[in-house]
C-alpha cells in the first residue's frame, strides 16, 4: 500500500520534479558537487562608510523605531540576540556560526564540505541557519546610519569578517542550502546600499568577490530549487538576477554578470508562472511563506527599477500583482495581523523596519509602491522600507482596496467573508495542485475586532524527532473533524504527504431574503467523510456551521481550537465574554470537554490554548454549531 501512494505521489508531484530531485541526490552521493563546487577562501573586505547620517525622517512614529535599533545593540552589547523574532538567548561576540540555542549544541565538528553533511545528524538547520541570514546586518548598517555611532559599525565589519573566516566558501553547515546563499547575498546588498547611499559607484570592491562566490553556489545547485516548487526556486532565481545585475552595474565583470542575471530572469519567469496560481494563491498554500514571495519579488524589482535594467514579461508582473491582491484578502488593516494558516518557519527576511513579526503591512505597501505605483496606507512605520529604498512616497497616489463581501480562491483553496477590519472568516479546503505541507482540510479560522478566536495551529518546529511534530502538521491543530485517530492524507516523509485531498465545493451562493452569505465544500478520506456548510447572516454576527460526517468506524472529532481566555462549559453551549457557541446534533454525542491544546505563533515556540473536543461515534451525524458574537 505504501509503495502504492508513493507512485501515485510521484505522478502528483510531476515526474520531471522528480527526476529533478533525485539527479542531485545522485549528484550529491556521487562526489560530484565535491569537485564542482571546490573549498575555497571566503573574502569580504570591510564595509565602506561614505554615506552620511540618514536623513531626520521628522516622523514621529519613527521614534519609536530609531529606540529600536539603539535597543538592538545595546543587547548586542551585552551579548543578546532574538532568534525568530522571540526567543532571547546569550551569545558570544562575534558569535558560534553553528550552535543551536535552543538544544545547546555547537555543530562546529561539522567542519566539511556542504555536500557530505548530513541533515539527519542535525535536530533542526533553522536555528543555525537564522544567524547566517545576515538580517542583522542590515539592521546594524541602520543603526549606523541613523546615530552615526562608530562602534556599530565596526561591530558589523567584525561579524561579517568572523562569518567569512569560520564560513570557507562551499564549506560547513552554512553553505548546505541554496535558498539560505540567496538570503545571505540578498541581505549583503541591501547592507551595501545602505552604507553606500551617496558614493555607491565606488565601493564594490568591499563585497565583490562575496558575491560572486555566493552566485556560484546558488547557480550549480538550482536544480534542486527547481524541483522542489516553492520558494527555494524563487529566491535562488531572484539571487542570481540580483546579483548578476549588481554585477553588471558595479564591478568589470560585466560578462560573468549577465551571465547569472540572464539564468534568474528566465527561472523567474517559469517560476513565477508555475507557481503563482491564476487567483493569486501561492504553491506552499502559507500565509507566512506568500509575505516571503512578495517581500522577495519586491526586492527583485525594486533592484531592477534602481539599476535600469529591461521589465519583465507582462505575464510576469500579472502574476505579481495578483499575488499581492491575494494577501489584502487576510489582512487587518488596524493590526496589520493575517491568520496563522499553512507551514510558518518564522522567515522575517528584507523587512527594513522595527515592527512586530505579525505586522504584514510593511510588505503590503511596498509591493503596492513597487508593483502598483500605489501605497495603501497612510503616513505610519509601514512606511520605513520606502526610507532605505530611497522611495519618495510623495510622488505616488493611494490605492483604495474595496474589498468584496466574500471572495472565493479556488484555485487555493480558500473561502473569505470579510468586513475590514472588523471581522474575518476563513475556510480552507484542499484543492492542491502542488504538495501540502500540513493536514487542515476545512479549517476555519474567525477574527473579530482583531481578535483571534478560532485559531490554527501553526507550525512549531521542522524537526521532526520533536514530539510535537506531527500534532502542528497533522489535523490535531486545526478547526476540523478527525477520523478516529487518524489523519486525513498519508505521510510519507516530513515535508510529504501522500494520498492528497481533493474537495468538491458549490457555488457561493448570496441571499437577500432574509440576507446570508452561504458556501459548502466536501472531502473524502480513507477513513471518512467530511462535509462542511458555512452560513453567514447580514450583520456577520452569526455563522452557522453545519458538519455532515459519515463513513467512518469507531467516532469522529470536532474541534474548536479557542482564543486563551476563560471559557465556560454548560451542557451544549460554550461563552465566553468575546464568543458564544451553540451546537445541536442529530445523533447522541459520546462527549464534550475543553482540553488543553497548543498553538505556536512564532517558530520553536508552543503556548497552551484551551480546546473544545467533540466526540460523535454514530455514523453518518449532522453537527451543528451557532456561533454568535457577544459585544466588545
């Protein structure tokens, strides 16, 4: 049976991705990538300075955000620094390039070339990873910028030379991954830009040869970006043009750069028309992951714009803009907070601002800017990439979002009803053209007033030898029903799941009498089947869920994952001061009983939640569930 979903998988996946993948595994095993991409000396020079102090913004929420980069040295000072934008930890000055904090372990042995390391000796690459980013470059080259203050700069050039001596290029844990080199190369720019504002032409010496060396190791192992469609292939592609028009620009290697900036324009060309769905919805179904596409594809044109170089295809930028149109469909525009739904590894890369992670109205508006020729949002610290850019938003008009009642993303796989910023309902059903990465087929997520009430999982950790890994993937995590104690599609690996769901849906239907708002979407398991009807009513202070759940043979689970506040129990009603939920079933419920859940908003971080566990064991039942919100 299991060679069984693995075939099918296979065909599903696309047999050339396939093919793709297991050529640079043999490529890899085989010493080839040993002697094609050779140990060598890793070279920066010091970071120039000719920049003058930035410019006095006379903002004042920029206040807030100059205290910010001061705070961040000052930890750095005393030895602190943030992993995933929430965990505190002591490190060295400059740091361990391989520990895990969270394990306290320093993979330092791991001194070998990348293609003979093992990622199954390794509890989990991301944690090491995060530091040889460079997010924290760019943030240094701020601090700079805005105080004048020399230490900070010095304390970058000493981090950056550190990295470059314990890093020898193609060498160690830090040069594993493409996508991780794409990041790296992209930051490094952006630094250079910021320190380099007024005398930009003459200070490329300093990071030449660190780019090209990167550019090599992105271009000889895109193979595996290309196989994997998802990110890996769009930042590797948005690298090698990058990078290969900087070249162009700044340095006399003129040849070797159009060389990479030809290969990333066409790879991004063919990714981002693969990948980005017609109704704007991404491969990896993340809301986490798409703020990553449109961040990196800001930058790509932001570069090109800057560097005079020729537009993209207008296929290119219909796929942009629809993919920035998709995430103001999730957004609050009070909070700047979008739901916590798909695969969230905490990548919080480009950013040039101090808010918080769940803020996504940075990335907002300057994909409108760069994409649209429009800002969203008025005067506020949203607007500090624009600053850094060297974007005046003065010499743009604003773009009025007028959002419909409900929107329906088929193709991805998402139902919306939304009244900005007041209330936002969320059903995603499976409808995958490309791999899922968690099991949450009709999940609903519901914000009121900004508040999270019923609320996904997330994702916690990669690691998969952590025992809480497969609860945040698997079907535990999400407002849905399970089947006994199984999940809803096949495992195959960490990242694979086998046997993918395919949901049937009818159309939205609106009604003006009495006025509702109504949308129905069916799956079927191995282990049973799941339909799902959502009703709306005029003032969106009503849903009604209704579950039909049939075929399976011992029970079947509801689960309501709640916001953490107190919750009251009474027969068949559940309140609280912000929700009240009412349910009714056909068939006799063998129980009802909040337990203790978990939820993990930032990666490697887990919070208790409480969560409403309903247990049918008659098939086929029809559950029913009133959810009203009370006033606040």
């Amino acid at each position: 049976m299991r060679n069984f979903i693995i075939i099918k998988t296979i065909f599903k996946i696309g047999i050339k991705n396939v093919f793709q993948f297991f050529t640079y595994k043999f490529l890899k095993s085989s010493k080839f990538y040993y002697f094609y991409t050779p140990k060598r000396e890793c070279f920066l020079r010091s970071f120039s300075n000719t920049s003058s102090k930035a410019i006095n913004l006379k903002k004042n929420w920029f206040l807030s955000s100059e205290k910010k980069y001061i705070n961040f040295m000052n930890d750095l000072e005393n030895n602190i620094f943030f992993w995933f934008s929430s965990h505190k930890y002591k490190i060295n000055n400059p740091p361990k390039w391989f520990l895990d904090p969270y394990n306290e372990i320093n993979y330092n042995s791991f001194n070998k070339h990348w293609s003979f390391i093992s990622e199954k000796n390794i509890n989990d690459l991301k944690n090491i990873w995060e530091l040889s980013r460079w997010n924290w470059s760019t943030m240094m080259a701020r601090a700079w910028r805005i105080t004048g203050n020399k230490s900070y700069f010095n304390r970058l050039n000493h981090w950056t030379q550190d990295w470059c001596k314990n890093n020898p290029v193609n060498y160690g844990i830090n040069w594993m991954c493409g996508q991780e080199a794409s990041i790296r190369l992209i930051n490094t720019l952006i630094t250079w830009k910021i320190l380099n504002e007024n005398q930009i032409n003459k200070n490329s010496y300093c990071i030449e040869d660190f780019i090209i060396s990167h550019l090599e190791r992105i271009n000889k192992t895109i193979l595996y970006a290309k196989s994997q469609d998802n990110n890996h292939w769009v930042s590797e592609a948005s690298a090698l043009f990058i990078g290969g028009i900087w070249l162009e620009s700044f340095t006399n290697k003129k040849i070797q750069g159009n060389f990479y900036s030809i290969k990333g324009r066409k790879n991004l060309e063919r990714s981002i028309r693969k990948l980005i769905m017609t109704d704007g919805s991404f491969s990896q179904y993340s809301i986490n992951y798409h703020r990553f596409l449109i961040d990196t594809l800001s930058q790509v044109e932001w570069w090109r714009e800057w560097l005079k170089k020729p537009a993209f295809s207008t296929s290119f930028y219909s796929k942009c803009k629809s993919a920035c149109l998709w995430l103001t469909n999730f957004i609050n525009t009070n909070t700047g907070c979008c739901p916590n739904i798909g695969s969230n590894d905490g990548c919080f890369c480009y950013q040039l601002h101090n808010l918080e992670y769940d803020n996504f109205k940075p990335t907002i508006q300057l994909s409108f800017i760069v994409f649209f020729k429009k800002f969203i949002y008025l005067d506020g610290p949203w607007d500090e990439p624009l600053y850094w850019l060297g974007i005046n938003k003065n010499n743009y008009s604003r773009k009025e979002l007028n959002p419909k009642k409900y929107e329906l993303l088929s193709e991805g796989g998402f139902f919306i009803v939304k009244k900005d910023p007041k209330f936002l309902a969320v059903l995603r059903f499976p409808n995958y053209k490309f791999r899922p990465s968690q099991a949450d087929p009709l999940h609903i997520d519901l914000w009121i007033n900004g508040l999270n009430l019923l609320r996904d999982g997330g994702t916690f950790s990669y690691n998969q030898k952590n025992k809480l890994f497969n609860y945040f993937s698997g079907i535990k995590s999400h407002n849905s029903v399970q089947f006994g104690n199984e999940e809803p599609m096949y495992r195959i690996s960490r990242f694979l799941w086998g046997n993918w769901l395919k949901a049937s849906y009818k159309k939205t239907e609106y009604k003006h009498k009495p006025e509702q708002i109504s949308f129905e979407s069916q799956y079927q398991s191995k282990y049973g089947s799941h339909k799902r009807k959502l009703i709306f009513n005029k003032e969106l202070s009503e849903i009604q869920v209704e579950d039909l759940i049939s075929g399976f043979k011992k029970e079947a689970t509801i689960r309501w994952r709640l916001y953490p506040t107190t919750w009251h129990l009474n027969h068949l009603t559940l309140e609280s001061k912000y929700l009240r939920l009412s349910f009714s079933s056909n068939k006799k419920i063998k129980n009802i009983n909040l337990v203790k859940g978990f939820e993990s908003i930032n990666y490697n971080k887990v919070l208790e939640i409480p969560v409403l566990e309903i247990v049918i064991d008659y098939s086929p039942c029809k559950f029913v569930t009133v959810i009203k919100k009370n006033i606040f």
